[in-house]
C-alpha cells in the first residue's frame, strides 16, 4: 500500500486515487492557499448560472506506520473551505475528507485489507452519491470495505469482500431521494497460470433508501419503493503485463429486484436485468509517470423520481513528470446514464456527463509547490433544466512538511 494525501477539490474526479506522499515518513502535514474563478458555482442551466471568484484554503495530515512490513496503518485527514466572494446566501463551503487502512499480510498466502473513507462536501465529484449537480450542505459519504485474500492450494484460491456505503444529504430534496444505506457481500474464486489470473465471482447487495416521502407537484415519491436486492455473476483476468503494467477486465450479468416496487406502481419496475463491466489499466510507464484507464458499466442510484440508472462510463488519468521540479496531470471521464422508470416523463431518457481536468505544478522548494488547475464540467440531459457547463480555474501555493 502507499502513503498517500487525501485531498479536497473540484479536481477530484476519483479516477487514479490522490498524490502519494514522500515514501518512509511516518506523519506528513500538508497547506494549501488558491485563489479560483467558478462561472456556475450553482451548477445551473446557462441562462441561470452564477460566477463568482473566491478563495480556498486546505490543511491536511497523514500518518502511516509500518510501511513495507507485514501489517500497515495509514490514517489521513483534510479540511477544506471555500469562500465565494459573490455568493448572495452563504459565502462559505466548508469540506471534510478522513481516510483509514490497514493491510495485514499473516503469510505470502493470506491477506486482510481493511478501509474507511468518510467524506463531507458539495461537490458530486467528491460525494459519487448518484447526482452530476452541486448540491448544498454538509453532505456525508461512508465507505467501509474489507476483503481477506487466500491462496488455498499451489495457484487456486479465494477472495471474499464485504462493503458498506452510507449517504446522507442535509438539502430536503436530495435527502428524500438519495439518503440509503448499501451493503454488499462477494466470493471470488481464482486461478493463477504465469502473469495471468483467471477468476469467477459472485456478488449481492442490498440496498435501503431511507429519505422522507417527497411532494413535489402532481406527485408524491415514496423513496422506500427503491429498495432492493441485486445479485450479479461474472468472470474475470487480471494481467501484469511486466511490473509497471496492469490489468483487470470483469464482466458479467446483474439482476435487481424493487421488493417494495408495488409502493409507487408504474413509476418503479418490479426487476431489472443488465449487463455488468468493470475494466481497469494500470501503466507505470516512466519513473514518476503513470496512466490509469478503464471503464464501466453497472446500475447507479439517481436524484431523479426514478428507479436508478444504468450508467456506462470511460475515464483516464495522467500524471507526467515533465522534469524533476514540475509534474503534469490530465483527467476526463465521460459517463451515459439511461433512467429507468419514472413513468413517461423519464423512463428510458438519458443523461450525459463529461468532466476534464488539467493541472500544472512546480516545486519551488523541497517542500513548497504552486499549482496552476482548470476543470470544465458539462451535463447534457434529455430532461429538462438539468444540462449545464462549468468551467473552474485555479492558482495556488502549497507547502508538506
């Protein structure tokens, strides 16, 4: 496992992880100051969009101990607050994210991995709750997963996971739609030939929403309706390629059952049946240089009166070292979401969701660095005053220790 910063940002698209701190510290604190410009800060349609320049300050720590050992702990924390100048109701964000790990390796054979991430923002990026829009707040994300890893006999072996995900909106709308609690339980059987690694796996879940009855006009939402039991089958091949290239491609077949789908009739289906993808590349391919890609294809939650949504989507990212003071990243990540029920108004609509992202930084010192960021996010809806653009730059300074 490596050391890594948690940070805070528009930036975080959550494609390649976070920036890995300096190997063999035991605790590293981090600060950062930015001065940005946000053109919808509201993530609004165009003629409703509002801009505002403002301020953004970042402290953070980490703590890691055992680093390259047979049992490693790694704790990190980061604060983030946003001011926008021009904001008419309240100037500030105020953001948190805490991340704990722990690997323990018994022997070369047995394996526990163990984290928990816990996130406070506004931003969709950072939360992943289901929704592309901005939404106020003091919203809450848990992740919690474990998985223990066993080689059984020469190049047979077992992997079983388990996984909890909580999500929490303060806005009213948000809450009644997205507030639920997912729990997830898999085996994954493998074998091992060489570089290659072949392996079957099933997984269930279930999930619970627990918002509040929305009513909105000409309907009364019952979140409850969403709740479900999803089971999915697939098989899979992870490949390393050489040390510095991997990858891992699974597909398979996912069904969901709406068990409570007859609480709202004709708006949630009583089953779904679809595909499920998940591909994934790792390329080290210099020192300090490394491209992750990959893509998906699996069921979402969404913030719309609808079941879910089936979500296909691609992303990248790039971090080069262009030379030993300055490093470059690149990310984008394009994803097409289908809505499933939701009656005439939305089932079968589709929604488009593309964010890119450039930044650009300098070592001024061994332990001070400025940045120069920029991010445009664009939705594009068939339903109508959800589509908006947003484009956000950044400059800053920042400095570990």
């Amino acid at each position: 496992m490596n050391k890594r910063i948690i940070t805070l940002g528009v930036a975080a698209i959550g494609v390649a992880g976070v920036q890995a701190a300096d190997a063999g510290k035991v605790w590293e604190v981090t600060a950062s100051l930015r001065g940005f410009y946000d053109d919808n800060y509201t993530t609004s349609p165009d003629e409703l969009a509002e801009e505002s320049w403002g301020i953004e300050v970042s402290p953070g720590i980490n703590f890691t101990l055992g680093e390259g050992t047979d049992m490693e702990f790694s704790a990190g924390y980061a604060f983030g607050m946003r001011y926008y100048e021009d904001r008419e109701s309240d100037n500030e964000d105020y953001g948190h994210e805490l991340g704990i790990s722990l690997d323990k390796k018994f022997s070369d054979t047995s394996v526990l991995l163990l984290s928990n991430g816990l996130v406070v923002a506004q931003e969709p990026e950072i939360l992943n709750g289901g929704t592309p829009l901005r939404t106020e707040g003091d919203n809450l994300r848990n992740t919690f997963a474990a998985q223990y890893r066993r080689i059984l006999s020469g190049s047979i072996g077992v992997e079983v996971g388990y996984g909890n995900s909580i999500f929490d909106y303060e806005e009213q709308y948000h809450s009644a739609l997205l507030d639920r609690s997912y729990n997830e339980v898999s085996l994954d059987v493998f074998y091992g030939v060489a570089e290659t690694e072949y392996y079957a796996g099933y997984r269930y879940s279930s999930t619970d929403f627990e918002g509040d009855v929305l009513q909105v006009p000409g309907l009364v939402f019952d979140p409850g309706a969403r709740n479900n039991h999803a089971h999915a089958g697939y098989v899979g091949a992870r490949h390393q390629l050489d040390k510095n290239i991997l990858a891992d491609v699974r597909a398979g077949v996912q069904n969901v059952d709406y068990y409570d789908f007859d609480l709202m009739p004709g708006l949630i289906p009583e089953d779904e049946t679809s595909p499920y993808v998940d591909a994934r590349m790792e390329w080290e391919y210099a020192e300090g240089s490394k491209l992750v890609a990959g893509a998906t294809l699996a069921r979402g939650a969404t913030d719309l009166q609808a079941a879910d949504q089936e979500i296909t989507s691609v992303y990248a990212q790039l971090l080069h070292k262009i030379s030993g003071r300055m490093h470059g990243t690149l990310t984008g990540r394009f994803q097409d979401a289908e809505i499933s029920g939701g009656g005439e108004k939305l089932d079968g609509k589709e929604e488009s969701l593309l964010l890119l992202g450039a930044s650009l930084t300098y070592a001024v010192a061994d332990n001070i660095w400025a940045e120069l960021a920029y991010n445009y996010d664009e939705l594009d809806s068939d339903v109508p005053y959800r589509s908006f653009e947003r484009n956000y730059l950044s400059v800053g300074i920042g400095t570990t220790y």
